[in-house]
C-alpha cells in the first residue's frame, strides 16, 4: 500500500516512518526545505529514506518565514511563539495531498505528536479539518487520510517504540541549532535527552561520529 | 483595511483589485511561480501592483506539477484535467494565510469565477471548508475570511465591472500560451474574447502594443 510519509529527519517522523514499514506500508518520504537554519535534518532524511531504498522528494518552499528556526533571532530555550513557522504543517500537507492526487495515492502520514500542541497546526482537531478540506479540493482525494499515528504519544513512548523498531537514531536530527553535534539547550535537545534517560539509553547522537559527517 | 489579493495578473484577478480598492482595502498583492510556461501574467500583476503603489509579494514555489500550464503536453481547447495544477489554489490560500498569521491581517481575496468551477479547489465548498480549517491552524487567524466576490459572476459581468472600474485591460494576461500575442485558441483566450464581444468592447491586448513589451 503506497502512501506519504512526511519525513523532517527528525526523531518523531523517524521513528514513525519505521511503524509504518512495520505496517506494510511502501513510503514515499517527502521532505521540504523551508529555510531551515541548517541542513543535518534533511541529510538525516536522506539518508534514512535511502537505508529503506524508498523513493524521497524533497521540495523547496519560499523562505519567507520569519522564525527561530529560520535563523531570525535566538532559539529560545522553551516553547515560545518565535519558533513557530506558521501553518508550516498545512503547507506540508497540502504539498503531500497535490502529491497524492497526482499519484492516486491516499494516505499521508505526518508525525505530530502529543508534545507537539502548543501548535495550533499540529493539533488534531485543526488536522481533521484541513483533511476534510483537502478531500474536497482534488479529483482524487475524497477518501483521503492524513494519518497521525505519534498524536498520543510523548517522547519517551516514541524512543521507545523507536527502540523496539531499531530506528537507526544517529540518522536522526533534533537539535534546533546547527552545530556538529547537539546543543543540549535548546527545547528539542532537552526533550530528547530527556526520553533516552527516562530509558536509561545512550542517544547515539550525543557520541557525534556518524552525524558530524552530516 | 489591509488585506491580501491573490493577483495573478490575469483579468479576473485584476478586476477583483480593482474591486478592492474602490471599497477601500489596502492590499497586499500576492503572486506565484509555481512554473508556469511563461511570465506574463506575472509582468502583468507587478505592473498592476506598481501602478496603484501597492507591496507585491512573489513566491516560488516548488515546480512539481505536471499540468499543460506548466508546460507538458499541449494546451487544450476546452477543459480537460491536463490543465488543473493540483491544489493550486489551496496552496496559494495557505500561504496567503501565512503571511496574515505573521502580518496581522485578517482578509484574503481570491478572483475564483462562476466559470472556474470545473476546478475542485475553486468551488464555494471547498473554499468554505478551507477557510474553517486556516482559522485553526493559527494563532491570530481565527478571524479568517477568504473573500470571493467573483465567485457568482461569468466573464461578461466581470469584464463589465472591470470597464466601469477602468481596469487597465492592457496589463492583465489570460492566453494560457506564452506568445507576444494571445494564441486566440486556448480555453482562457476563449473566453476573454467572446466576453469582450458580448460587450461589443475591443479588448486591448489584442493590439499587442504594450503586452508586446511584455
């Protein structure tokens, strides 16, 4: 069952992206490039698409958005509105749906999870209704789907399905900075620092090595 | 009262302008390379935007659609799904709703006609649902209004308006083919013509003249 994966490199859609090949889903890993402050989550993207020999596109957005996370100010160290992209998700999605309906493709997948609602676009009742509006919008897409198997979900429940899956974590990348390795300050590091010692885990992101050739 | 127009630099869309401002909005234009075969229409809507002293945004967004308006295959005669660009218009209503959730604007008008309605995406439905789903997906958008004041007019009643308004006809492109001339043949020259015939009005661009500039 062919289906889109929305895939940041990041640790959640990973993780995610392994519970579906579970599934027996074939993925079609779909990243974009949004003006991110640096590359390392997109290598990770790549990378892990490529391990799984699954196709990956890779779209490049206008970089019109004015956020922490693309580079304007300093990435603050708990949620705030600066590190907010607006409707970043909605572009995402509605992206992957033109993709489907070009594709009579019907699923999407996209890891928002419980941690993730201080978005407004990551919460389900706002995803539900872009997905009744999507159905709407194409020849292809009134059954739709946009799936979001990681909403109830907090990082350490994610970690440790991950972990289970044997989602290669040094391909993932959570750190809102763009340094060799980790920052450990920002709200991404500190979330996922905080799962894998919840596990009593080493995080294989934290030893550097392969990711300092991302 | 600020808002966003879509402004393609075809004639609905510059009517619509034209629209606005006699009410008294102060818009914002906002424009797309999505790929396009040609940059006419969007010569058309900066020089539109520069005439009345408005901000005009152009977006490049990625060129993955395959459509006869992007420049596969050839441009039919009268519609046919060759010519829909996927999601089109959801893509351009999300980002316009971006640049209100950041900007603090509340009003986004889009130039959809009585004669669009082939197209999923700009139909009365879709749109309404769509703009349920922006209004979520912010955290300054739950005000949200997607203006459609074209949506019940045929083409006629638009170029109508638009001569009451002194549109300046000369500065808006419909030919879906990038000549110096309209090709006369496509489903969008179609169209133009027979309303300014119905009107008994010559329709400038046919001249040439200034479009030649183009």
């Amino acid at each position: 069952m062919k289906s889109i994966v929305l895939l940041s490199g990041g640790l959640d859609s990973a993780v995610m992206l392994y519970m579906c090949l579970r599934e027996g889903w074939k993925p079609l890993c779909l990243s974009f490039r949004y003006g991110q402050r640096h590359g390392r989550e997109l290598e990770c993207a790549r990378r892990l698409a490529a391990l799984n020999s699954l196709e990956h596109l890779v779209m490049d957005l206008p970089e019109i958005f004015q956020s922490a996370l693309t580079g304007v100010g300093n990435i603050p160290p708990s949620f705030d509105r600066s590190i907010v992209v607006p409707l970043r998700n909605y572009l995402f999605l509605t992206f992957a749906a033109a993709v489907c309906e070009q594709r009579d493709i019907s699923d999407i997948f996209i890891g928002v999870t419980a941690e993730d609602e201080d978005f407004p676009d990551c919460r389900w009742e706002a995803l539900d209704k872009l997905e009744e509006a999507l159905r709407l919008g194409g020849f292809n897409l009134s059954n739709l789907k946009i799936h979001t198997p990681l909403i109830g979900m907090t990082k350490v429940e994610i970690v440790k399905v991950g972990l289970e899956l044997g989602v290669p974590f040094h391909l993932t990348w959570s750190c809102y900075a763009g340094g060799s390795r980790p920052c450990g300050g920002c709200l991404a590091c500190q979330k996922r620092m905080n799962a894998f010692k919840a596990l009593k885990v080493e995080d294989p992101i934290e030893r550097g090595g392969e990711t300092s050739l991302l």
